[in-house]
C-alpha cells in the first residue's frame, strides 16, 4: 500500500480505475471495508462481472503479491494449507545415520515445511493479496481447513505450534453459487453480490480496454450490450465477454469494415451458445443498427 | 458518526440504530453478535458521507446473501425513510423467480385418462399462485418410502471419487504417506502406502411438475423426491416447476417426510396452477448455478409433458439438459396407463432424447421405475424411443 493515510472510497476508485477496474459504489466500499477491518471479503455474481480480476488488480493496486487457490472437488489441506517435506526428510536421516549432519530433531521444523498457498499468504513478509476461487467448487467439508485462516489469519500445525500473519493479506473469496456455504464461513466474511454494470461504467470499462475506440463506437457497444442482456438468452453476456466481443469489433473496424458488420461479424465473441446466436442473428437489424 | 436521517444525538442515533438491528433480526437477517460488531466497526472506523454510503456499509457488513437484500432494503428504507437510497438491482432471488408464462384463456386441467391422446394444447399455462397441505405420509407408505430410499442408493451409478482415500494395498502408491512411515524405520522403506479414488454415487437431479394436470400424484411424486435427498450421498437437488421454476432441496431436507412436505408447500406458490415447462426449464438453463448441477448427473424429470401451446421451447431446453446431464429419464404420470402412447406433441417431440421414458405416478410405480435405473445406466444414450417401437422409430431431428 501506498504510504499515504488509509485508502477510503474515493482514492480507492481512482486506484482501481488506474488499472482499468471500475467498480460501483457497493463493491468500493465492500473493499474499503475488507481493508479497515481486516476481514477476507466473500464475493458472488454472474459468471464474467470482475469478481477473479477484483483480486489481480488490488494485488497491483495494494502492491503485494497475487496467491492464487483455485479449489475443485478433493481438495485438501495437504495441497491448500501446507505439507512436510517427506524426501527431505528422510534424506536427512541418512544423513545423520552416515554422520554428516547433526541428529534428526529438526526434522519437523520449517526448513522441512512446504507452504502451500494459505501458509504461504500467512507467512508473506508484506502481507499478500490471497484469492479463494470458487470456493463452492471444494467439498463443503473444506470450508472447516479455512475457519481458521480466515478468522484469525493463522494457521496452526501440530508439530509446529501456531503461525500468525505479521501483516494481515486481503483476501478475496469467490462463489458461483452452484451450493450454500456454510453459515460458519459466510460470518467471518463480508459479503457482496457483483452485479452486471450499469451503461455508464460499462462505457468507462470498454474504453480503458480497448484501446482506440472512440466515444461513439464505445456508446453504440454498450447501447448493444445493454439490450442483449435484456434479451431472453441461456447464457446472458458478462463484463469479459463485452470486452473481448468491443475488441473484436474494433479489429474489424479498423481493417475498414462500417460498425454494424463489425459488431456482427464479431459476434461469437459475445455470446457462446449456438441458440443464443440464432435468437441474435433474427434480431441484428435492431441491436446493431442497419448495416 | 453522521446520523443518516439528519437529527439527534449520539444516544438517539444509536437506539435508531439498534432498533433498524431489531427489525433486521425479525426478519432473520444479521442474528449474530459477529455481524452487528462488524456493523459498528465499520461505522467506527470509516463514518458514511451520505446515505448512499450508509446503506453500503450497512449491507455489506449486516447481509451474507443475495436472496436477503430485498429483505433487507424493505427494513432500510422503512428505518431510514430514504427513497432514494440507490436501489441496486437485486439478482433474481434463489429460491423462487417468476417466469413470465403466456397468459392463455383455457384453465381447464383434463384427469390423466383424457389427456392420454390430446394434444397439449389444453394444459393451461395461467398462473395460479397457491399453496397446498400434500396429506399425512400413513404407515404403509412409510414402509415403502424405506424401501425407496434403499432402491435410490442401490440404483444410481457410481462414478470415481476425485478425493483420494488412503487404502493399504490397492491403488497407486502413495508417495507422502510412505515416505512418512519411512521415517520411522530410519530412512528404509518398509512398509508401502496407497492412494485410491473410491467409488462415489452421481448426484441426482429431479425436476418435478406441480402443476395442475399432475395433480393428484404431488405428494407422492413429493415424496419420492424427499427419498431420494435423504438416499443419495452425493446430494440431490429438486427443484420444482409449475409457472415457476422453485429450488426446494433445502425445503426437504427435514428427515421427517411429513415435515418436508410442508415446508415444500410453503416454498412453492404455483402448485396446482398452469403449465409452463418449457419456460421453467429454460430459467433452469439460464441460471448458472442451477445448471451446473445437471452436469454428470442423472437428470429426472418427473412430468406429464403436456406443454400449453408451442412445445419448441420445452423441446430445445430438454435436448440442453440431455446433452449437459449423464443420463435423462423422464417419469409421466401418464404412461402408467395400458394403452398409453407417447403421441403428444411434447413428448413425442423429447423422446428422441431420452434414455427412458417410464411412467410413476405414485410410489409402487417410482418403486418399479428406480428398478430400471442401473439398466438405463448401462446401455448407450437415448435409447428410450426403442421401448416405444410403435410410436415413431425415425429419430427425429429438429435441431435446425
């Protein structure tokens, strides 16, 4: 973090959009609050609204280093928290049997400790930016190796004793919903839902990421977006999806094609699912314009 | 701190502020001490500019999900009178999310034996919003409901964990744990230690019809539902459907089949009302984290297929399901009758994508059908139009 005093909404804002993240209202204060209280910050949303890219750009923002958990069904402390270092450890008892080394007392010592993502968000010198992701993708029983992380932001080995953070990591959870987390999880955390931006902050988004679209075309994608989303599809268009569906737009229109082909030769990048295009297609003349 | 609202003390704020707690907590929001501590800290250490900023902090800290925030925001704006407060667009609730259905003119519901050979086109589609008491659960069919949840667990497939459980001699070797045991024996490895995936259940998706046309089977249709939560390991989902697609595995996960069903009937405001399957399941598609439950898993859906009006939306949505889910078997009321054919539009339509088209209408019948699962499982997909040989034989194609 930047020396200067703590970060409230409104610098935390121009931080966040200096690196291309526009967050609304709620979310900047779900955060300032993460900061201030020091507590992990449980996030939920649509598939593709900026809940994994919220922690890439804090982690650039708070100048700390990214730890990434991706969770996924049989995960287990041994991979997530920590593990001993078997091989080492039993080289270091021949080598005390051969006398090359002293005795084996230290066996279970952090020399033998491989840390695993939150040992290793623990022992972060200054403090690290951890993202859980997906955490509804682990067996529900996993959530019991996180309490304790993320009440206290310790983790305890029984060989070992208990280690403490030095400086608190921010930490961000995901979910998609796909089951309940447990009560115990939820009330360690604050929670918010990341809901689909308005046409607005969609603008500000596309324009800071891609580059070279002018404010017209900007205006048009969105209005586009905007009305897709309104439409009765399977899969409804997220943040990452406008955004690479403007890119692609903007790559054919600079190779001289007029806007509306552009945004509808380049429309696979916006929506993924064979019906979804079919319903697009019978409806292009009024989203895009007339070519 | 500012007060919100613009007048007062410090001591009239704060009753202010631990009344708008009181109200939250009758409405079942932010009970624990650990969230109105994180309430106040966050005042404390950050105090709001305005009332946007005040709700935020409010909400964040006081609500852990989604589906509480209309809740919440009725309890803020009538604490806090702020009409303007910036009304986020709260997400679809979880649990029950209207779909529009097409408002049709016939509400009429034929008994079963008449609707064998209609066309669909009688199956109202109007919304009825009510809920009903599904009747005592009696003692014989207790017994059969013991005997339904043992069939549920015999019967669903097995696939292989991904979570390794240490084992003894079979499975690969596992590496830690060996080497592990070899500090014992100073450094020599002596004894091996394995790692298998064992064998775990496919969860179970049941989507069931409530609607009026299936009346008469709800409960027991209910009720084998609730036998297949409390069977399966890997967690069954129900959801059902009626005008509106409602999830109510967490309705029925009271072990007392009675009890469940009456927390179901709470849960769901369209039994007995239209049809609308198609919609329903297309919200089901729609929702992500509904349909990611059908993936790998062995889709039911338990419904006469009479479909108001155009069938082509069931028909796309159903073909989704089948190409997401393991299996998909669908279970009509209707086909437990002799000279049933499946001739109606809707599901003449689905059965090319069906790997079992059986019919239950109470328990004995879910009982018999369960018993066809394993072998359903174990021939290749969508198969179920060869057990209807004189309906169609052609595979009919309506993807384009």
């Amino acid at each position: 973090m930047t020396a200067a005093g703590p970060l409230d909404e409104y610098r935390l804002a121009g931080l966040l959009a200096g690196q291309g993240y526009f967050a609304d209202e709620g979310l900047l204060t779900a955060v300032h609050l993460a900061l201030r209280l020091g507590k992990p910050l449980l996030l939920e949303g649509e598939p593709g609204v900026g809940k994994t890219e919220l922690a890439t750009v804090m982690a650039s923002v708070l100048s700390r280093p990214l730890i990434r958990l991706q969770c996924f069904e049989g995960l287990d402390s041994a991979q997530a928290l920590y593990e001993w270092d078997h091989p080492r450890q039993l080289l270091r008892i021949r080598e005390a049997e051969a006398g090359t080394a002293g005795g084996t007392d230290d066996l279970y010592s952090e020399r033998f400790l491989l840390a695993r993502p939150l040992l290793r968000a623990v022992t972060s010198e200054h403090g690290a930016v951890l993202l859980i992701d997906e955490i509804d993708r682990a067996d529900s029983e996993f959530e019991a190796f996180l309490l304790e992380f993320l009440g206290d932001f310790q983790i305890t080995i029984p060989e070992l004793g208990t280690l403490t953070a030095r400086r608190k990591p921010f930490v961000v959870l995901s979910s998609n919903r796909t089951r309940e987390l447990h009560g115990a999880l939820k009330r360690r955390c604050l929670y918010h839902w990341i809901d689909f931006p308005g046409s607005e902050r969609e603008k500000a988004i596309l324009e800071a990421h891609v580059p070279g679209l002018d404010v017209e075309a900007a205006e048009r994608l969105v209005r586009a977006v905007t009305s897709v989303r309104r439409l009765p599809l399977l899969k409804r268009p997220g943040i990452a999806e406008s955004v690479e569906w403007a890119r692609g737009a903007a790559a054919l229109a600079e190779d001289g094609a007029a806007w509306p082909q552009a945004m509808r030769a380049a429309l696979g990048l916006l929506v993924k699912d064979e019906e979804d295009t079919r319903l697009l297609a019978t409806k292009a003349a009024e989203l895009f314009g007339d070519a | 701190m500012r007060d919100p609202a613009g007048n007062g003390g410090t001591e009239q704020v704060l009753e202010r502020l631990w009344g708008f707690l009181g109200a939250l907590r009758a409405e079942g929001i932010a009970g624990s001490p650990a969230r109105r501590e994180d309430f106040f800290r966050a005042l404390a250490v950050s105090a709001p500019r305005d009332a946007a900023a005040f709700y935020w902090r409010a909400r964040v800290t006081l609500v852990d999900d989604v589906r509480l925030v209309p809740a919440f925001d009725a309890v803020f704006g009538s604490w806090f009178l702020l009409r303007e407060h910036p009304a986020p667009v709260s997400p679809a609730g979880e649990e029950s999310s209207g779909v529009p259905a097409p408002r049709g003119t016939d509400t009429g519901v034929l008994p079963p034996a008449e609707a064998v050979l209609g066309s669909g086109a009688h199956a109202g589609a109007d919304t009825v919003t009510s809920t009903r008491e599904f009747g005592a659960t009696g003692d014989s069919r207790a017994r059969l409901l013991r005997a339904l949840e043992a069939e549920w667990r015999r019967v669903l497939p097995s696939v292989r964990s991904r979570r390794h459980r240490p084992s003894r001699s079979r499975g690969t070797l596992a590496l830690r744990a060996t080497a592990r045991l070899a500090c014992r024996t100073g450094g020599e490895v002596v004894y091996l230690r394995h790692l298998t995936r064992p064998p775990r259940l496919r969860p179970v998706l049941l989507l069931v019809d409530v609607s009026g046309s299936v009346k008469q089977h709800t409960p027991d249709l209910l009720r084998l539902a609730h036998a297949a939560t409390r069977a399966a390991t890997g967690g069954a989902e129900v959801f059902t459907f009626g005008t509106r697609l409602t999830r109510v595995t967490a309705a029925l996960a009271h072990p007392d089949t009675g009890r469940a069903l009456t927390a179901v009937a709470h849960a769901v405001s369209d039994v007995d009302g239209g049809t609308a399957i198609g919609a329903s399941l297309a919200e089901f598609i729609a929702t992500p984290r509904f349909f990611s439950l059908a993936r790998g898993a062995v889709v039911i859906v338990v419904s006469d297929g009479l479909e108001r009006g155009d069938c082509d939306l069931m028909l796309r949505c159903t073909r989704r399901v089948a190409l997401a889910g393991y299996r998909l078997l669908w279970w009509s009321p209707l086909a437990c009758a002799p000279g049933y054919r499946p001739v109606t539009r809707g599901i003449a339509g689905v059965l090319p994508w069906l790997d079992r088209l059986g019919g239950v209408r109470d328990l004995p019948s879910g009982l018999a059908e369960l018993r066809h699962v394993p072998d359903v499982c174990a021939r290749p997909r969508r198969e179920a139009f060869r057990e209807w040989p004189d309906t169609n034989p052609r595979r009919q194609s309506w993807q384009s």
